[in-house]
C-alpha cells in the first residue's frame, strides 16, 4: 500500500486592492477572497469601504488620491500593518469633467488619481513587496462596457494567482494597446504588458 501525503494548505496571499469598494475592485475583491486570500480594501467613500470590508472580512483603509498627503499616510499604515504584500491592484481611477481640475497637490485632477497616486504608492511599498517577492497590477483607468468590465474582473483575478511571475510590474488595459516596446499578450480578452523588474531593496 503507497501512503499518500495530503499536500499543505496554502497559506493566505495578502492582496491589497484600490478603488476596491465598488465597481470592478470590489467584484475582483470578492472573486479573490473565495479563493482564501486575505484581502485589503481600500477606498475613497467611508461608508463603501467599511461594508465591502464587513462584507468579506477584510481590513479597509480610507484614502482620497487626489490629495498625495492621503496616499502618504496610506502607506505609513500599510507599512506598519502588513510586513509583506504579495500583490497590490492599483485599480483606484476616474475621468474627471471636462473642466479642468487642479488638486491641492498642484496637478491635473485626472492625472494625479490615475498616475501618479499609484505611481507613489507603489514607491513606498516597495519593501513590503520586495519581502514577498510580490506582483504590481495596474489597470488602465476608462469608461469600459459591461463586456469590458467582465473580462477585466477575470483579468485581475488570473494576474494575481499565485503562480503568477513574481516581482513583476503588470499593465491591464481595457482597450488595445497602439504601441509599446514592452511585451504583450491577451488575458481574458484584454492587453496586457508585463515588466519583469525587482522591486529595489
């Protein structure tokens, strides 16, 4: 008689999530939790934030990105909670008025939420994703179709499983890419450009 050996549980990813109390970071969120990862919700509303979190039993965090000083302390409480992150989403993003909008931080309103908010978290964790050799997803911020949203719900849930190549930079772009020099491929439907580049330790 052969023994078998019950292969270990996986121990839980940490997955933080911006723009993760509504819309299509809260879907991805809920997609992720029913995997047993543990997950970190973090957005704009108070309210939202709270009840997607009660509703998963994650922990939130508030944070507005159009105010750089937000994502700052964002990133201080981070650093202290979570030792190590194993993917962050940067998924927070919207398409301001046509008027323009110039945020406390002197920037385009637009510019500053989509860019360079997630941009400068992403700095400032680095320590914490460089521990777990973690993944950065950033997904292109547009209006997209209820189609569009589908697919990519599906793609940030397949670019954060845990065979995923680790210490890599990942684009998702609900629209087809022009032009890049970076390598791209399909994921459920979307483009995608992948950097593999460690996080600086």
């Amino acid at each position: 008689m052969v023994a078998t050996m019950n292969k270990p549980p996986r121990a839980p990813r940490l997955i933080m999530i911006t723009g993760g109390s509504d819309g299509i970071g809260a879907a991805a969120a809920r997609a992720l939790a029913r995997r047993g990862d543990r997950i970190v919700i973090v957005g704009r509303s108070p309210d939202k934030t709270r009840a997607i979190a009660a509703e998963l039993g994650a922990d939130s965090h508030v944070a507005d990105f159009a105010d750089l000083g937000q994502v700052r302390e964002l990133a201080a409480e981070a650093s202290r909670r979570y030792p190590r992150i194993d993917v962050l989403v940067n998924n927070a993003g919207l398409i301001a008025g046509p008027e323009r909008t110039v945020t406390t931080d002197g920037h385009e309103l637009t510019f500053q939420v989509n860019h360079l908010a997630p941009f400068l978290l992403t700095a400032l964790l680095r320590e914490q994703l460089s521990a777990a050799g973690g993944r950065v997803i950033t997904r292109n911020p547009g209006a997209v179709s209820s189609s569009a949203s589908v697919m990519l719900v599906s793609a940030l849930v397949t670019l954060a499983r845990p065979t995923a190549e680790p210490d890599s930079q990942v684009t998702v772009c609900a629209e087809p890419l022009i032009s890049t020099s970076s390598p791209t491929r399909r994921d459920g439907g979307l483009d995608t450009v992948t950097r593999r580049r460690p996080f600086p330790r």
